[in-house]
C-alpha cells in the first residue's frame, strides 16, 4: 500500500469514527421517559472501543444505569446480564430490531421481549421470530416511541 492510499484509508477510517450519531424520530424523548420509570440497561455487541465510542458520542449514557458491549448477543449472554444485576426474568425486557441477537435469544433466556422493526437492520441480524413461550411475552411495535404507550 502506498502513503498517500494509506493515509486516504486512515482518513475515511476516522471520518467513520467521528461520524454524529443519528437517531430515529423520537428515540430521545422515548429514552427520557423510560429512564424516569424503568431501568434500563443498553446492551450493544461489537468492538468495545467502537462501541464504547459510540455510547459517548450519541449522549445517550445518562439514561441507562450500566451499559455493557460483548462479542456476541445469545441466550447465555442475556442470563449473564440478568444475574449480574440481579433482574427478574419475568419483568424484565428486551427491546430491539434484531431477531436474531435481540429478540430471540432474550426469549430464549426466559425474557420478554419487545421487536422494533427497523427496515437498516444489518441483513446478517435477519432472522424469523421465534413466537414467545406461554409463560413470556412479545411485543411488536411500530416505532421506538411506542414504547410509552406500553411502558
């Protein structure tokens, strides 16, 4: 690779980086609201740093009480995050736009679930929903401010 392309990479690489987080239409009221009334735990996969990075730039930490970045979401990963923090499964929920690392491993785990189709989600996130066990419950709403007519 030559300088000048390396340099050209590192550049876009960062710009990546430092891009401004955007929301969906009132993804911020919503968390306000639900930070008042519930506690809310974000629970993102990926490299800890990206990930990290991501958290502090959007300004959205303040309205969770922990936030946790791990290699993978799955049933095991969801019963770690409810003994650590000494949850109960049945009234605790996940909320998400992913079958696949959101939805159906949290139901798995004997959690609740709520889907919010999102039409960006990653196509490797695709995956059909499991239907909630009798004893569980899954919700599937229009958009994320739905959530307070729910919650």
């Amino acid at each position: 690779m030559t300088p000048e392309l390396d340099q050209q990479v590192r550049g876009i690489a960062q710009a990546i980086e430092n891009h401004p987080i955007e929301f969906l239409p009132e993804v911020c009221e919503t968390l306000q609201y639900l930070s008042q009334r519930h506690r809310l735990i974000l629970l993102t996969k990926g490299e800890m740093l990206e990930q990290t990075g991501k958290i502090e730039r959007s300004g959205v930490k303040g309205h969770f009480r922990a936030t946790e970045v791990v290699a993978e979401k799955n049933a095991s990963t969801y019963e770690e995050i409810v003994q650590k923090y000494g949850l109960s499964h049945g009234e605790t929920w996940m909320v998400g736009n992913s079958p696949k690392s959101d939805i159906n491993p949290a139901l798995a785990a004997g959690l609740h679930a709520v889907f919010v189709p999102h039409g960006d989600t990653w196509i490797l996130e695709h995956e059909e929903l499991n239907p909630a066990p009798e004893s569980q419950k899954l919700l599937i709403v229009g958009g994320f401010a739905e959530l307070r007519e729910h919650f």
